[in-house]
C-alpha cells in the first residue's frame, strides 16, 4: 500500500514539474529592449540619417546649378570688348602705318536690340594720312524674335524647366526618405521576430531538457525526445535564418547613420503617423489640387506648349530695323570728317526653311504626346493610390485577425500543455499548438510592419512625406 501511495505521489510531482515547465515555456515573453544599448527612435534615425548620409546632400547639391541654369540657357547680355592691332608695310610706297580697331557691343536680350559701337583706323593707299571712322549702329528684329519675343519664351521655358527640377530634387529626397524609414521599419520588424525566436528556442530547449529528465525517469518514451529534439532544431534553423535578416536590417541602420559607436543599438516601436487617417477620395482630390505631381505635370504641358511657339517664331524670316551714325576722317583725331546717319533693313529668309518647320511639327506632336501622357498619368496615379488604399485596409484587417488568432492560439495552448500532462493528448498535438502560437506571433509582427511600410508609400505618393519648406527650414 505505502508502494502504491509513493509511486502515486511521484508520478502527480512529474505531472505537476512538467506541467510547470510547459507553461513557463509557453509562457509570452514581452518585447522589451535589452539592460544594455541605445534606444534609436525613428525620428532620431531619421533626423541623423539626413546629417550624415551623403545621399541627402547629393540630391539637394542639384539644385545649387540651376541658379545658373538661365545664364546658360539664354543669350549673353554681356559687354563685349574687340580690340584688334596691327602695323601695315606698303611695300611699293615704303611706308609703314599702325591700324586697328576698337568696338562694343552690347545686346539686350529681352527687347532683341543690339548696339555697336565701333573705332577703326587704317593707313590709306591714296593720301599720306590714315583714314579712320567711328559708327554706331542700333539694329532691332521686328519678324523672328521680334522685340525680344523668342528670348521671353526662352526665358519661361527655361523657368518652367527649373521649377520642374526643383520639384523633382523634391521628389528624389522624399524617397530615398521614404526608402530609409522602411529600413528602420524592417530593422525593428526583424528585431521583433528574432526577439520571439530568442524566447521560442530558450523554451523549447527547456522542454527538450524536460523531456530527457522524464525519460530517466521512465515517464517519456525516446520518441518524444527525438520529437522535441526534432522541434529544438527547427526553432534553432529558424533562429540562424532571424539573425541574418536582423544582422542585415542593422546594416543597413548602421550604413545610413555613419555609426561607429561601441555600445549597441536597438530599435524602439515607431509611432509616426499613426494617427493618420486615410480617406482615398478626399484625399486624392486634394493630392489633384495641391501636390508636387500634378504641379510638374502642368508645367510639362505649359513647356511644351511654349516650345510650339517658339517653334513657330523660328519660321518667321529674320527682318532687323537699321539706325546708325558714321562719322569718317583722317588720322587719330577723325579730322576732316564725314558725318552720315542711315537707316535700312536686313533681312534673312531661308527658302523653304526645312529644318525650321520640321521642328515645329515636332515640337506639335511632342505636345500632344505630353497631353496624353498627362491622361494617362492620372488614371496611372489613380489606380495605384486607389490599390494602396485597398492593401492599407486589408492590412488593417488581417493585423486585428492575427491578434485575435493570438488569443486563440494561447487558450488552445495552456489547454493542451494541460490535456497533455494527463495524457489525452499525444505530444505531436502539442508541438502543433507551440508551432500554431509562435507563427501566429509571428503574423502580427509581418501585418503590424506591412502596414507602417504601405503607410510611408502611401505618403511618398500623394507628396505628403515631406515638403520643400521642411528640407530647407
């Protein structure tokens, strides 16, 4: 009888220890960081990253040449200086005369005008004394560029040009931005998942441990253990893999802010924008009226329609109005001189101006072409926001899915860590309620981080992310 009571209470202190072990086991570890490392919040990563990241700086040192851009682009309003002297031999007079030439000239490019002024002086083949004369002439177009017409359609071209660059440094800085904020997102869904592994290995290596113990005890069968042996291999496999990917997205925090700390870093829960409620048709109609995209969009179109009509200024025949003074005479001092003013036209016409027209012609189809990609674009945009506000709400759905399959997934747990200690259950049963809880666990991290990650897309495509005022404050 006192047998029997022994071997009874030994058999209810197994069942009670292992019962013990498995729900300490299966136990939720809460996330929390280490004693030891330095909490890097999202907005300090990004605010470093944009210190010390070359790339920032390159895609904003772009924009330091388009103040240039004009000066480039259109025609000089310099003041040139010619200077030109010589000494003319007369060799079948045997004599020998200084000459040469001074002139200014000076255009005013946005009324066409054109002044020179010029002093010449030559040594004369019939007279002792050289003849020099001195002439002013002012010449305007008043058919191609007339008044200055095509250099202001330059200039608008020009401007629109830079004003679509800008956007478009704008638009390069928003994303790397937004590629980098996913990184921090990657890096603190991989530090999640290798946390879970961490505790998942740890637990299952104190149920293998368990397992042993009862099998000395001849409790456990060996095929329990080669089970649970099988399992502490797979979370071991499955931990190696979650190392890599954390080692990766910590590389990738590491390269972005310049680190070279010795203490450790770790992520903290980024909180940014979520409170952001997403309205598809408001907030497109606001991302039609207000958004880089659609800005640059009109300005393509503004361009080019500017590009006909300065296509179409080319074909007129060049027709410049003539006003001059001339004044000629002798020696340095222009004595004995020779007053006139003139007035007259030049006028340069290319028959049948080929190349002119084929250029208007183009730039006709290259306006129409941009219109239809303008169409196109739109419905382009359309769908692709209308596709993450879609993915952006099942993800929602599918995270409050995952949470409360964790729910489940631990009730059926504690049960059959229970119903397995009084043996109603076989082990295979367990290890699939451990398996089912850890993927779960799993799932909510992926919905929780995919849904963060559509919310910057969905930032950087409607022009949200950031603005010019915030990059140049």
């Amino acid at each position: 009888m006192k047998t029997k009571i022994i071997f009874a209470l030994i058999v209810f202190l197994g069942i009670y220890l292992f019962t013990s072990r498995l729900m300490i086991a299966q136990e939720i570890v809460a996330i929390d960081a280490p004693d030891e490392g330095r909490v890097l919040s999202l907005q300090e990563f990004i605010d470093l990253a944009v210190q010390k990241d070359a790339e920032f700086e390159k895609i904003l040192i772009d924009e330091l040449s388009l103040q240039y851009e004009k000066d480039l682009e259109l025609p000089a309003r310099d003041l040139v200086l010619s200077v030109k002297s010589q000494y003319d031999f007369m060799l079948d007079q045997d004599r020998e005369e200084p000459g040469g030439s001074v002139s200014l000239q000076k255009l005013f490019p946005f009324t066409g005008t054109n002044i020179e002024a010029e002093y010449a002086t030559a040594p004369s083949y019939t007279s002792p004394d050289n003849t020099t004369e001195f002439n002013v002439e002012v010449s305007q177009p008043i058919a191609e560029n007339a008044f200055g017409k095509a250099t202001r359609l330059k200039d608008k071209i020009v401007g629109l040009e830079i004003d679509v660059a800008r956007h478009q440094i704008i638009e390069a800085y928003e994303d790397y931005l937004a590629t980098i904020m996913a990184g921090y997102y990657a890096w603190y869904e991989a530090y999640q998942n290798l946390e879970i592994g961490e505790s998942s290995y740890r637990e299952n290596v104190k149920l293998l441990d368990n397992i042993q113990e009862r099998q000395k005890s001849k409790i456990a069968l060996p095929i329990d253990v080669n089970k649970v042996h099988l399992q502490v291999l797979a979370k071991k496999e499955k931990l190696i893999n979650l190392q890599e990917e954390y080692d990766k997205a910590l590389n990738f925090i590491v390269k972005g802010i310049r680190y070279e700390g010795e203490e450790s870093i770790i992520p903290e829960e980024p909180n940014l924008y979520q409170d952001l409620a997403v309205d598809f048709e408001n907030d497109f109609t606001r991302f039609k009226e207000t958004s880089r995209t659609y800005q640059v969009l009109d300005l393509l179109e503004e361009k080019s329609q500017l590009e006909v009509d300065e296509q179409a200024d080319d074909l007129l025949p060049s027709i410049d109005l003539l006003i001059g003074y001339n004044v000629k005479g002798k020696n340095l001092g222009i004595k004995n001189e020779d007053n006139m003013v003139y007035a007259g036209v030049a006028l340069e016409w290319p028959f049948p101006d080929q190349v002119d027209r084929a250029e208007y012609e183009t730039s006709k189809i290259a306006l129409r072409k941009t219109k239809l990609t303008n169409v196109g674009t739109h419905y382009k945009l359309y769908n692709d926001i209308k596709d993450l506000s879609v993915q952006m709400d099942s993800e929602q759905k599918l995270l409050g899915i995952a949470q409360k399959k964790i729910d489940l997934a631990r009730s059926i747990l504690e049960d059959e860590t229970e119903n397995y200690s009084f043996g109603k259950v076989t082990l295979n049963d367990y290890i699939d309620a451990v398996n089912v809880f850890d993927t779960n666990r799993f799932n909510e991290i992926l919905h929780a981080s995919q849904y963060r990650k559509y919310l910057i897309e969905w930032l950087r495509i409607t022009d949200q992310l950031i603005s010019r005022n915030d990059i140049y404050k």
